[in-house]
C-alpha cells in the first residue's frame, strides 16, 4: 500500500490529507492560531470541584474550564501534586526522579474531594480537544510521545506495544530498556521500535527527557494557567505516528514547512528524507491531486460506492447511524452472493468514512439482511480487518439478531464536517435562472463596458471550464472575435470551482474587476 501526505498551507491554516493508494483516507485541519492541541502539557488550578460528577474543573486559559474526572487522575496523582509544588517552591532540585520519593497510590473508587483541593496548581495534559460546548477533557497521566518509545513519569512500567508479535523482539526490547531507563520514569514500547539499535532509542529517550527538563525549568515561581509543553504541528506528528516503509510521498506547498518536515525527517527516519517534496506548479496542491474532488464525493449525507450502491449517513446527538442500500446495479442472479459483495464493499467504505469525518461515539449500521451465517461473519472479519488501519482506539460487536452492526469508536476531535450541498449562486435556490444562451452576450457587453473605461488594459477572464471550451475553441471562437474587433488579446482560464454561469474579469495585477 502506497501512503502520501499532501500539505496545504495557507497564512490561517495548515490542511493534511493522507492518501493510500490516491484515495482520501484522513482529512486534518489546523488553525494556526489554535491554542489546544491533544498531549499539550498545562500547570493549571483546580477551579471548582464537584463530587456528584467526582470531577474537577481546571483553569488552564481556555475560555471554559477543563473537565478533569477522577478515574483520569492516575494511582500517581499524590507524586504528581507533590513534584508539582516542589519545582514551584525549589525544593525538587532535579527533573530527574532518582532522589524524588513516590507517594502512596490513590485508590481507583476514591471521590475527587478526598485527593484535590480547590486553587491547588496542578500538571495536567489535554485528553481530548474542545468539542461544541464541552472544554477540554484532561488527564494527570502525562506522557511524553516520541517515534519509538513514550515517556510516563513516576512510573516503572514497561510495555510493549502488542503488535510486535515476535517473543524474541520483545524480550530483547524489554531488556535494552531496563537498561537505559532512568528511575522512576516509565517506557511504552512502539511498533516503530522493532529491529531499532540501542543508539536510536537512547537518543530519543535523551531528547524525550530534554522536554520534562523544560517542564521542571518553566515550573519555577511560575502561576497558573500556563502552557509548558506544546505538542509539535499535526504534519510532524502524523509523521511521527505513523510514517512506515510504505510511506512514498510528502508533497507541501509552503517552503519553510517543506523544510521543517525535511529536518523532522532527518531525525526520524533518515533514509526516507528524499520522499519530501516542495509543489512548484500554480494549479492548487489539493486540485492537482484530486483531493477536492474526492472531498465533494466523500461528505455530505450520501456516499456512493464505485458499484452504484450508497451509504447514508446521519448524525443524532447520542449516536451516528449509517443505512446500506444496495442502489438499483445489484445483480440478481445470485441474490446472496451480490448481498455479501456490496455489504463488503460497503463494509470497506465504511471505515474509510469513519477516518476521514472523525466519527466518535456510538455508530449504529444497518447493513443489507444476509440469511447466511457465514456471510454474516466473513462481514465482521472483513470490517475488523479494514478498521485496523484506524489510529483510533474501536470496538466492532457481531452483527445483532436484526442484522445491525455497532461499533464505538475513540473521539479525541471535533468530527470533520464539511457540507458539500450548494445552494445554486444562480437561482439562489429557486429554481429558475436567466437564458444560459445569453450567457456570452452578457459576457460581450461586460467586455465592452471595461475596454471602454480601461482600453489599455490587460485582461484576463476567468469561467467555468465548458465555457471556456465555447469561448476559445475554433477559428470563429468569441476569442477570435474579440481579438477582430477590439485588437487585444483577451486571455480566457477555466476554473473547476465556478459554476456554470459564473464568470469575473481581472486586471493585470491579477485584481477582480468588480461591474457591481
């Protein structure tokens, strides 16, 4: 499987499509004046605690409180509070835990009030970004990820992570961390680790340890709400997560970003440097690559599958629904057969979708009736095999006695939502619009109105591709034309974005000449 990251960057944001195999599998979006971003690491203040919900809430400068809940805080909360105040006041000299005692654990059925008090500064790490009207959601288990290992403080537990499979690997990754990690900090072993040499992973876990050093540091005399630790740009860290051997192609279209990612490059994985490359061409990154277009297919309500058959998908407050249907290309000469095809097939979208919209929660999905058992399971077996490309952390249940599928799914993010139905610019949704054969004479007597005010102007004109092709094909083109009668060269550009009728004039500083 081939994967490309494509970059679009503007001046507000920075736009990430992850494609696999040219199709649109993740779509991310970062404002570049965001000021939360999950694994941001805060010194907040206990703002208000409420034992009914054995929950707190924490100032950490966002315009609602943070949600912190008890079964988030950690058996580690005590050693946590106590280093805390400890790097405020002076008395930890060390961001190292070699001398740090731990405290006793908290117990996992305790109540909120019994270990936090209010106004108490504490280290805190976003969990889960704002959505809607919720503020963040955070934890007191901090992590420090890195490519190969990550880093949770007052701990001695090493895990590894469950996808590499050979005994021998693990054993051998267990032991060469026991040997380079430091006392009191735990080591979470990634699947990126497998086969990597002490001298990688020692180099990491140093530079993992540089940024809980600028946590120590920062803390010092400091006050609340802060931010200590800022997770590195959603390029970087999709990168991190998630580059592999089958990683072919970064194309970006901002210089600097291009160059950061290169650097990001040369530290993670330097063999594969060369894969980055900077857009040069003036068409859009994301039109050159036809990821507009697949964006326009993949939300909104229905989506289409390449055999006719459609999914439609709706969202409820409590959950997300998706009905199957079959569309009208079924075959019907073997009725179960072409049932299991588009049910698998659907089945495979499906998960697609969940990726690219960011589908969190409960999803409900009524798949198309099979009779047959074994059907029925090669359906489960097929979409737990499709959702293990997802990052996010998913449940998939057997299909029910009514033949509905549910599946819940990690929501760390505002979903993606990106409304594709357009009301006609035209009609303004009427209906009705002006004799399309008119179009060119309205054209014509715009064309004249400019040339009259500005006869020294070069123009250029912009429309929608089919009438670009009316415009400038054949010797008897309007452009001919208008090169006959007012001597001048009218250069004509077709743009995918306009619709039909559209058309807008520009001069030659490439400035929108406004008739209105």
């Amino acid at each position: 499987m081939e994967k490309e990251l494509i970059i679009n960057s503007t001046p507000t944001e920075v736009e990430i499509a992850l494609l696999e195999d040219s199709k649109l599998v993740e779509l991310h979006n970062q404002k570049t004046n965001t000021n939360f971003t999950v694994g941001d690491i805060f010194l907040g203040r206990i703002k208000r605690l409420m034992p009914g919900l054995n929950a707190a809430f924490v100032d950490i400068g966002h315009k609602k409180d943070a949600f912190l809940h008890y079964t988030d805080l950690g058996p580690k909360l005590r050693s946590l509070l106590k280093y805390t105040e400890g790097s405020i006041n002076g008395s930890q000299r060390s961001h190292l835990l070699e001398n740090f005692k731990l405290e006793p654990e908290i117990i996992k059925t305790g109540k909120i009030d019994q270990v936090l008090g209010k106004r108490v500064p504490i280290l805190v790490q976003v969990l889960k970004e704002p959505i809607g009207t919720k503020g963040p959601r955070l934890t007191c288990e901090l992590t420090i990820p890195g490519r190969f290992m990550v880093l949770t403080p007052f701990s001695d537990v090493i895990a590894v992570s469950k996808k590499i499979g050979n005994a021998e690997e693990r054993k051998r990754l267990r032991l060469l961390i026991e040997s380079i990690r430091p006392k009191n900090f735990g080591i979470i072993v990634r699947t990126a680790a497998e086969g990597k040499k002490v001298a990688d992973l020692h180099e990491e876990l140093q530079t993992m340890l540089g940024k809980w050093e600028s946590i120590y540091e920062q803390l010092g005399n400091s006050k609340p709400p802060l931010k200590l630790l800022s997770e590195i740009d959603k390029a970087s860290t999709i990168l991190r997560d998630i580059l592999n051997d089958s990683f072919n192609k970064i194309v970006v279209n901002d210089k600097q970003l291009h160059q950061n990612i290169q650097g990001d490059l040369g530290s993670i994985a330097p063999d594969k440097v060369g894969i980055a490359s900077f857009h040069r061409s003036r068409k859009p990154i994301f039109e050159s690559f036809g990821i507009n277009k697949q964006i326009k297919a993949s939300f909104g309500k229905t989506a289409t599958m390449a055999s006719g058959a459609y999914l439609v998908i709706e969202h409820t407050e409590a959950m997300h629904v998706i009905d199957v249907n079959s569309g009208h290309k079924m075959s019907s000469h073997d009725q179960e057969s072409a049932v299991l095809n588009v049910n698998l097939e659907a089945a495979e979208e499906i998960a697609r979708q969940l990726r690219l919209r960011d589908i969190g929660g409960i999803i409900i999905i009524d798949f198309i009736d099979m009779r047959n058992r074994d059907h029925k399971q090669a359906l489960v077996q097929s979409m737990r095999k499709f959702m293990k490309k997802d990052r996010a952390q998913h449940t998939i249940l057997s299909l029910s006695k009514f033949g509905l599928m549910q599946i819940t799914r990690q929501r760390v993010r505002p979903e993606v939502n990106i409304n594709t139905a357009e009301v006609c610019p035209t009609c303004n949704g009427t209906g009705k619009i002006n004799a399309s054969i008119l179009l060119t004479d309205d054209i014509d007597r715009d064309l004249n109105f400019i040339l009259q005010a500005h006869p020294k102007s070069n123009l250029k004109l912009k429309v929608h591709p089919y009438v670009f092709s009316y415009l400038t094909k054949g010797w008897k083109s309007m452009q001919i034309q208008w090169f006959r009668k007012h001597f001048k060269w009218i250069k004509i550009q077709p743009d995918n974005d306009y619709y039909m009728t559209q058309y807008k004039f520009y001069d030659e500083q490439d400035d929108e000449i406004r008739l209105n």
